[in-house]
C-alpha cells in the first residue's frame, strides 16, 4: 500500500477541491438570487436565468474535470504497489 503520507495528502487535496467547489456555488447561487429579487421584467428574468445556468453548468464540469482527475491519480499512487506486483510477472 502506498504511504499514509501520500494517501492523506491525496485525500486533503480532493476534499480541499470539493469544498471550495461548494463554496464557490453557494456565492454563485447566492448572488444570483439576490439579483433576480431585483428583477423587474420577465426579459430581465430570462436574461439573468440563461446567464447564470451556463456559468453554473461551465463551472461544474470544469470542477467535476478537476475532481475527477484527483481521485485519479489518488486511485493510480494508492494501488500502485497492488498494480506493479501484477504487470512484473
């Protein structure tokens, strides 16, 4: 198995990515709510909806790209020894 060292640092980088990730879409969704509370006309309303869903949408997959490449290469360090032992034989 691979080191504790590396495996904690693995793990604290991904839960690290997730919750600023969770935090960013809270100021998201927050300040779009707080703009659509302004809103005066169903244009407005469509305007900013459109607006904020493809920035929401944007912002997901890059993050879950992101998150994904992290369990990745933890997946890859964490059984490396397990994967090694198999391919030298």
């Amino acid at each position: 198995m691979a080191d504790f060292s590396s495996v904690q640092q693995h793990l604290t980088a991904i839960t690290t990515a997730q919750t600023d990730f969770v935090k960013s879409s809270f100021e998201a969704s927050k300040a779009y709510f707080e703009k659509l509370a302004g809103v005066k006309s169903p244009d407005k309303f469509f305007e900013l909806t459109a607006e904020y869903t493809k920035s929401a949408q944007a912002t997901f997959v890059a993050e879950a790209t992101k998150i994904g490449d992290l369990y990745k290469t933890f997946a890859q360090e964490a059984f490396k020894p397990f994967t090694s032992s198999f391919l030298t034989k």
